[in-house]
C-alpha cells in the first residue's frame, strides 16, 4: 500500500477532479452522463496489507511511496482503515514487540475485517514458525476477538478460521460472502454495495436470458445478478475463490448459477466449439441464451481474444479496475456496441485509482 493524505475536507475536490478526468478520458466514446458513487471519507478500507520495519528495539507498520522500498513512512495512525482495524493494529503490535517468538522476522501483518466487525489478521514471517509460535500467539484471539493466521514459507498455521464472513445489502437484500485469507476481495465495502447495485440495475430488464461472467471471484457480483437472469454461468481460475464461491452460493439458497474452474480463454474455446473438457459435461451449455455477458478482469484488461468473443453478446456490463485498459478494450467494443450506462466508483479515496463501470448494449 502506498500512503495517501487523509483529509476529509479534500474529498469532495478529489472525487470531482476524477469525475473530470473520466469524463475527459471516454468522451470521444459519447458516453452517457456519468453515475459518480462517492466512499466514506474515513475507515472505508476493510482489508490492509502492512510491512513491518524493526529497529533496535522498535517494532512499527511500515509503508513506503512508490519506488521506494528502502526508507520507510512510520504509521502510527491509520485513518483509512475500517474502525474495527484501526481499534486492534496498535495494540496488537504493543502485544507482539515484546514477545520474541511473534516479532522474529515479522515482516507483514494483513488485516480482513467485515462491516459488522470480525476480524481476520495474517502475521507473516521470513522464518520457519511452529508449535512454539502457536502457543504464543494463542492469547493474542482471546485478547482482540480476532482470528489468527500465521504465514511462512511453505507453512499455514490457523487459530480458529482462515476466513470472516461478509453481509452485503444489496437493494434491501442481505447476502452472506465467505472471504478467505490471502484471496482477492473489494477492499472497500460500502462502495462495493453500490457497484453491485448499480450492476443489478443497469440489467435488471433481462429475466428471461442467461448470463456469462469471466472472473467472478467469489461470486461477489454473481450472487445478487443472478436474480435478474435465468441461468449464470460464471467461470474463475483462482481453486480458492472457486471454493468460497460455491460455498457462498449454497450458503444465499441461489440455485441458477454454475462456477466453472477454467480460465476465460478457455471457456471462449468452448463456446466457439474449438476446445473440449470435463469441466462443462453436464452443463447443456447448448441450451443456453446467453445475450449478457459481465467482465470484472484485473488490471491488464481483457486479452484480445476475449474481447472479440464479448463482442458476441448483445449487453456487456464491465467493472474495471484500470481507465487505460477499459479505454483500449473500449476501442473495439464500440465499433459493435455503444455505452448506454457509465460510472465512477471511488474505491480507494485520495489516491489517483479510479474503478469504472460500462454497461453496453449492441448498435
């Protein structure tokens, strides 16, 4: 993580500025009037990675601006963080500085917390840790209410669970996600209730088609689209998201959607015909009328080829996490498809990130 400057009196010129520059960014694509949804100006961030720095005697988080891995910034403040870090982090470090077998080689310290106040926290470590490590850091789950995970090469030590479990409301709805350890999830959950509505909306009009989604993680956005489609089918390459997701879609009683272990690329094989697998038997995927497709891919945008297969369905509804690559994906989209809604999520406030949202519909 790099360092940003928290200041809630900031945040409104912020946010405008990046509205302005998305604006500027896709205008020659005719976009629509773009949704903006704004994030709390404080404790936003429910998950958080920090490198620890040891001098001497001290033990403090640590974080570093960009290119820049040698000379740490000193936290002892963490406005960006959700409440519930913010009330353990410091105190937890106080407990582990003095207690030689939980600060030897200590190098991370990664914390998962949910909107209602679990929380997860990964140590992790350049050494062997064991039995002794176990036993000293036992006392430390009753101390915070906290669940432990101790990580170091080769080696998972979990006091009590390597997971918490997440309620989103989603249009009036709860739905339950188990987010796991060291897996991908949105850092920032309110902001991430108004992604997913603002996903069911733009395809609420489409009940009696079926939707395709590449990189559905742990069901984040499937679980609550899937009531707007008669059939999901959702691919993901990640086994540990592939796991979380079909628990949590037991876990909601949702029955229409099916996660396939594959990458995207291979799925579009599939689909065109070219590629078989034991993956998909069973799935009658030739009964399928899938006129949506929804895309959430990382940073790197989506490769060539599933772009010329996107293109295939009628309404394409993207989430990106990078403008550059959304905009060169755009590039070919719009010779087929034109934008009918637009959006700026602030996922991550006083920073230059901006995560977008394109719902198309073809021409």
């Amino acid at each position: 993580m790099s360092v940003p400057h928290v200041d809630p009196a900031l945040y409104d010129a912020l946010l405008q500025s990046k509205a302005e520059r998305t604006q500027a960014q896709f205008s020659r694509f005719s976009p629509p009037a773009l949704d903006v949804f704004a994030s709390s100006k404080t404790h936003y961030r429910m998950r958080a990675e920090f490198r620890t720095w040891h001098e001497e005697d001290d033990l403090f988080y640590a974080m570093f601006e960009p290119g820049n891995n040698k000379q740490p910034i000193r936290i002892d403040q963490c406005p960006m963080v959700s409440t519930r870090i913010e009330s353990v982090m410091f105190d937890l470090l106080d407990a582990i500085r003095p207690v030689h077998e939980l600060r030897h080689r200590l190098f991370q310290v990664d914390f998962l917390s949910t909107l209602s106040g679990e929380l997860l926290v990964s140590l992790l470590y350049h050494r062997k840790i064991g039995d002794e490590w176990r036993e000293a850091v036992a006392p430390l789950r009753d101390l915070f209410g906290i669940d432990i995970v101790g990580r170091s090469r080769k080696n998972k030590i979990i006091l009590n669970r390597d997971f918490v479990t997440e309620q989103l409301l989603i249009d009036g709805k709860t739905y339950s996600y188990q987010q796991i350890e060291n897996s991908f999830t949105q850092p920032n959950a309110e902001v991430c209730q108004k992604m997913i509505e603002w996903a069911v909306d733009v395809t609420r009009a489409e009940k009696q088609t079926d939707l395709i989604e590449f990189y559905c993680g742990n069901g984040n956005f499937t679980l609550p689209l899937a009531q707007n489609f008669r059939r999901v089918v959702a691919t993901e390459i990640s086994k540990t998201s592939v796991a979380a997701a079909r628990k949590n879609i037991d876990d909601n009683g949702i029955s229409n959607i099916d996660v396939l272990r594959m990458p995207s690329e291979d799925l579009v094989q599939v689909l065109r015909g070219e590629k078989q697998t034991r993956k998909v038997e069973g799935l009658n995927l030739e009964a399928c009328d899938f006129t949506t497709v929804f895309v959430d891919p990382p940073r790197s945008g989506l490769d060539d080829a599933t772009v010329l297969q996107v293109q295939e369905y009628d309404r394409i509804l993207y989430i990106s996490c990078n403008p550059d690559t959304l905009e060169q994906n755009l590039e070919t989209l719009v010779q087929t498809h034109r934008i009918e809604r637009f959006a700026l999520f602030d996922q991550f406030p006083y920073t230059e990130h901006r995560e977008c949202g394109v719902y198309l519909v073809r021409r």
